[in-house]
C-alpha cells in the first residue's frame, strides 16, 4: 500500500508526537485559562466589616515603645482590638522583615506589654504603618481595651 518509507515513518510520527505533547499542553491551557480568569474578574465590592472583634481607634495620640532586638523606637498607635494592633509613623527600620516584636503601650499610667507578629506593611508620607496580630498581651489586655472604649464612647 505505503511502498515509500519515508512517509509511513513521517504518518506514524503524528500520533506519536501528539500523544507525547499532549500532557504538556494540557496544563498549559489550564493555566492560561486561570490567568485569563484573574484578569477579568471584576473588583470586589466593599462590603460591611465582619470582624469579630471591633477596632478602637483613641481619640488623642498613644505612643509605642517598639524593641526591635537591641534598638527601641516608637510610633503611634493607629487602633486596636483583643487580638490585632495597628501602628502608624514607624521609622525606616520597619522596611526589612521581622518576624516578631515587643511593644509598649503606656496609658492611664499602666504599662502594657505586647508581643506582636507583623502581617502587614505600607509605607505613607508619614512613615511606615504595620498591621500585626498580637500573640501575647500581659494581663488587663481586654482591661484596658474596655475602658478605652467606654471612653472613647463619652
């Protein structure tokens, strides 16, 4: 039927080839489809706040004392809940990456003592803000954060 070698080698490659590229294109266009995907997918819209615990925001400035191994700095606190804390007008030294930091927040004449864990970083003309999770809180923590609220409330 096929007397030319060259040809029937040439048919037998198509199949082969195919089976062989195939697991590679596969993925391929599953992850361009993805991509395609992101692109337009429409922004979220703003919905209403569902944490759990509320923010407090202070009315007036509060300092944080900031240790950073050996070097002790301060910033401001921006608001706070039982288990997150956000500070504002941080130094540079806030550009590299810290795993962990202990903050000291004076207020109402009581020292409180946190351990923090960074979540988050921006940079604002002001300096850089950080959001953090807070991982220890001495006790009169959730104190604190009551009376802070029922004053910031009068």
């Amino acid at each position: 039927m096929f007397y030319d070698l060259g040809l029937t080698i040439y048919l037998w490659l198509i199949p082969v080839i195919s089976l062989l590229l195939l697991p590679l294109v596969l993925p391929i266009d599953k992850l361009s489809r993805n991509i395609a995907h992101l692109f337009k997918q429409k922004p979220a819209k703003m919905t209403a706040d569902k944490r759990v615990h509320p923010r407090i925001t202070f009315h007036e400035d509060t300092i944080a004392r900031i240790a950073i191994g050996d070097t002790i700095c301060t910033g401001l606190v921006g608001n706070m809940s039982k288990f997150g804390i956000s500070l504002k007008n941080l130094p540079e030294v806030f550009s590299e990456e810290i795993d962990k930091l202990t903050v000291v927040i004076r207020k109402y004449g009581v020292d409180h003592n946190l351990t923090i864990v960074p979540k988050w970083k921006a940079y604002t003309e002001t300096g850089h803000q950080l959001g953090a999770e807070i991982a220890f809180a001495t006790s009169g923590w959730e104190d604190f954060l009551v009376q802070t609220e029922k004053i910031n409330r009068a």
